[in-house]
C-alpha cells in the first residue's frame, strides 16, 4: 500500500489509543464508583463520555475518507474494517461504563450495604479483560487475545453465580431489594463490556490471522 | 457509479432484507413466548439464529468485496458502510430475541404469573418500532425513521414505570421475586432492541439526507 495510506492509518490509530485509554478509564471510574460508594469516580465516567463520543465520529470519518480516497485492498481494507469495528466496540463499552455510574449514583441516595463477593470477582475480571483486548490489539498479540475468549466463559459463570446469590439475598432481605437489584443490572453491564471485549478480541485475531471466527463460520463464501 | 456495483448491492440488499424479516420473526415469536407462555414460540427463536449468523457473515463478506473489487466512493461508500452497520443491529436485535426466549423458557418451568400492563405496551411499542425502522430503510422513508426516534422517547419511561412498578410487585410478593426480575430484565431486552431500531433509524437519516445525527456532532472534521 502507499506511503500516505500507511500515515492516515498510523493517525487513525494513535486516535483509536487515545479513545481506548479513555474508555479503559472510564470503566475503572465506574467500578470504582460502585464499590467505593464514590460520587466524585462516577462524575469522571460522565465528564469522558463527550470525548469518547467525539472521538468515535472522528475516527468513523477518518477511516470512511480513508476507504474513499486511498481505496485500499485486501488486508489493508480487512484493517480498516477491524478498526471500525473496534471503534464501535469501545464506544459501547464506554455506554455500559455510563450506565454503571448512574447505577452507582443511584445508591448512594441510600444506606451503604455490603457488595457480595462474586460481584467484587467479576469487577476484577472485568478489567483484566478490558487491558488484554487493548493490548491484544496494539500489540497485535494472538495469545493475549485468545486469553480474552478463555476469560469470558469465567465469567459466564461468576454472572450466574450473582444472580442466584442475589436472588436469595432478595428472598430473605426485602429491605435489600432495590439494592440487589441495581447489582444485578450491574453484573449485566459487565458481561456487555465483556463481550465487547471478545468482539475486540476476535478482530485482533482476524487482522492476525485473517480468518473470521464469529459465530464458528469460518469457511462461509470460500 | 457502474452497473456491476449497482447489481451487487441490490444482492446485498436482498440479503438485508431476508435477515431482517427473519430477524422481526425472532422478536415477534419471542415476546409471544412471554405472553403466551408459548414454549414452541421460543424455540422458533432459537431456530432462526444460526439462518441470521450466516446471513450476517455473508452480508459483511459481500460488501468487504464490493469494497475492494468496486471501489465505491463518497454517497456509494457511505451507502455500504450503512449497510454494515444495519447488518450489525440486526444481529444484536436478534440476539436480544434469544434473550427474551431463554427468559420465557425459564419462567415455564414456574407457576403462570400476570404479566404488568405496561410490559404488554412496551411489547407492542417494540414490534412497531422494529417494523418502522425495517420499512424506513427498504423504502428511504425519512419521516418513518424519525418516527422511530420519537417512540423512543416513549419506550423509556415505560421502562422506567415497568422498573418501579414490579420493584413494588417484590417488596410486597416476596414469591414473585423471581419472574419480576424476569420481567426486569426482559424490559433490558425490549429497550437494547429500541436501541438498535433508532441506529437504524439514523443509518436511514444519514443515507438520505447524508447527515451523520449519532452523539449530534454534526459538524466535527468539517
């Protein structure tokens, strides 16, 4: 491909960066919002989402001027496609961080009351998720990546461990309801970011190894 | 642009539209699975997934084609990236589908139970919402499209009423615990699938008007 393609896509990417650190923070504000009982951690996830936002139409124009006037091909344009992808995934991402800090802001009109541990858990994998993808992705990292895919089966299984959890704390505990409740939504806005996670993931090894594995078709139109 | 790029997106096209009346099946089978308690309903749903996962494979492999062998530009490109990104919502709306169905399939294994006024309401809001987006987009019908915008409006603080009104149904039925939280998280589904119809929505905006409305940033990069 040409020199100017190869400096446009450098620039989408520097601008991709700068939008996933941002989203990455995001999502640490809105954890540590809910566990913290922090008012201030919740407004920071609010005060980047006008960034995010502003950054993910950048970048779309970006690479849609970029297919337009460099008109690349075959891998080149499998990597714009990924990017674009990607774009969108950390934007959602960044939504479900949104939607945690209003979760968190929402308890704090109340009584603290006591965070069950799996919640703790998955908050924890969570992260580690969000970093891999990242770092899969700048890094062009296959082992990284397919870590991410191992990962959300983890916690497939601590989302329904909460559930059951809290739905027992609800039985015995009216008083804990709304509570239980809000953390189950929780737990669902972790499992989205999750996913967003391994459609991360998944890009990254399709831009190493060129082969699509969503959805295990992979020999679709061959 | 050629005739041979005009022939290959009336294909693509023809592919959208077979994914998005089997993807309107799947949420019209699975908000009959809840209402009707229907156990065959919600396996359609199920049925119809891998059909939709293939399509949505194929639809991205035929237009990343068109990208690199027609190499479209400006209102054609535009077009093509638009129609990835419905490609996308159908899917995820889809999805959604199997969420409600996994729900109505849980709840089977319970007693019956009266399912609130207002998730009926939002049921039905939904399916017209999935139904205007898909017309707006197959006939480029602008008002139709902000129509569904409109409804969104609505669909959120029915989802807000559903909220406050089963957190009630728990704290005075402790019994209905359960199916409340199913109803809870049902309403999620509902919402995300409103969701994806006003991408749509835009998508169709931004294809006819060639204006991009996401986060009203209108005017970035110009």
């Amino acid at each position: 491909m040409t020199k100017q393609f190869d400096k446009e896509m450098a620039e989408v990417n520097a601008l991709l960066l700068k939008m996933a650190a941002l989203v990455e923070e995001m999502i640490e504000s809105a954890i540590n919002s809910l566990f913290e009982r922090s008012k201030d951690s919740a407004l920071e996830v609010y005060n980047k989402e006008g960034k995010v936002n502003a950054l993910q139409v950048q970048i779309d124009e970006k690479c849609i001027n970029i297919l337009a006037l460099q008109q690349p091909a075959a891998i080149d344009l499998r990597m714009i496609m990924s990017v674009m992808k990607i774009n969108s995934d950390l934007e959602r991402m960044g939504d479900q961080a949104i939607n945690i800090a209003g979760s968190s802001l929402e308890l704090l009109k109340d009584k603290p009351v006591i965070i069950i541990s799996d919640l703790k858990k998955m908050g924890i994998s969570i992260k580690l998720m969000v970093r891999q993808s990242i770092e899969s992705f700048i890094t062009s990292d296959l082992e990284k990546a397919k870590m991410v895919l191992l990962e959300e089966k983890e916690v497939d299984l601590i989302k329904g461990k909460i559930l059951q959890e809290l739905l027992k704390v609800m039985a015995d505990s009216p008083w804990l309801i709304k509570p239980s409740l809000v953390f189950i939504l929780v737990s669902r806005n972790l499992e989205r970011i999750a996913d967003h996670t391994t459609n991360i993931a998944e890009d990254v090894i399709f831009i190493v190894t060129g082969r699509d594995i969503r959805h295990h078709i992979q020999d679709i139109n061959k």
